[in-house]
C-alpha cells in the first residue's frame, strides 16, 4: 500500500489575482491541495516560513525576488521529523520569480526524496510552471518526478476535474 503526503507552500492575503490585488482568505495552492487531498487521503504539510513575508503583496513579491537573487533557504515551521513512510509526494506552490518559492526549496532539500514519486503542481497568474519542474528533477535526481501540474490560481476554484484527472 502506498502513502502520500501533500506539501505545499500558500500564501493568504493579498495577492494577484487576474491583474488586480485581492485578499484571498486562504491561498491558491492551499486550495489546490485541499482539494488533492480530498481526493486521495493524503497526509497534508504546509510549509510555513518562520520569517513570513509581507502582507503586502508589492513588498512580498520584492522579498521573494531577494531570496531568490541571493539563494536563500529560508526556514519553515515544525519541520516533520522525515518523509520515510511516504511513497508519492505531492509537492505545491505558487510561481515566485519564474520557480518555487525559496522555503520550497528547502523543503525539497531537507529530506530524502530517492526512490519516490514526485508531483508537482503550481498555482500561477499567467506564468505556468516556469522552471520548477526542472528544478524539481534536478534537486531529486534518484526520484520519479510526474509531469507538473499547472494551475491559473483566480481559477483554482473551478479546477477540480483538472486536479481529479492528474491526480
């Protein structure tokens, strides 16, 4: 028997959202992942960043850019011991800077990925996957990377028989 964990990064509050800033109760790829999670069981992780970014999306998105820029890995919440007993990680976020956030990346650092199946799914505002996954399958070489899943986030909403085929 196989077993999942849903990982994802989301940010509520202001956001982008079709060429216009919103306040979003809970996050794009939240919502995404709720919905994987409905839709197979899977253990669910949200990577919590211990320094949140602004609330303000234009101040957000600048300090995004500046761990991207000096390769950051920011810390995240409560990390989980480790990821052993998962076969498939299901890993989410939205598209920062044309990849994943930094606080993914040290997600997908911290732990042993070899041997297991990777899906990622990103929620975006017009700049798809960028280079995620490739990065993705650069950072977990002895992993099966899956073909990312790609979702418009002021779409998210109406998403779920996309989800429900990739899935």
């Amino acid at each position: 028997m196989t077993k999942a964990l849903i990982a994802y990064f989301s940010r509520k509050g202001e956001n982008y959202v079709n060429g216009e800033i919103k306040s979003l109760e809970i996050g794009n790829t939240e919502v995404a992942a709720q919905m994987i999670q409905e839709l197979t069981g899977a253990d669910m992780f949200h990577i919590e960043p211990v320094q949140e970014y602004s609330t303000d999306y234009n101040v957000c998105i600048e300090e995004a850019k500046r761990d991207k820029g000096a390769n950051i890995r920011p810390e995240f919440k409560n990390p989980l011991a480790d990821i052993s007993e998962y076969d498939t990680v299901y890993i989410g976020f939205p598209n920062y800077w044309g990849t994943m956030p930094m606080h993914v990346w040290t997600f997908m650092e911290r732990y042993d990925f070899s041997g297991k199946t990777i899906k990622p799914f990103c929620t975006h505002e017009g700049s798809d996957i960028g280079s995620s996954e490739q990065d993705i399958r650069n950072l977990c070489p002895n992993s099966k990377v899956e073909n990312a899943l790609s979702i418009h986030g002021a779409s998210v909403s109406e998403a779920k028989a996309s989800i429900e085929n990739w899935v």
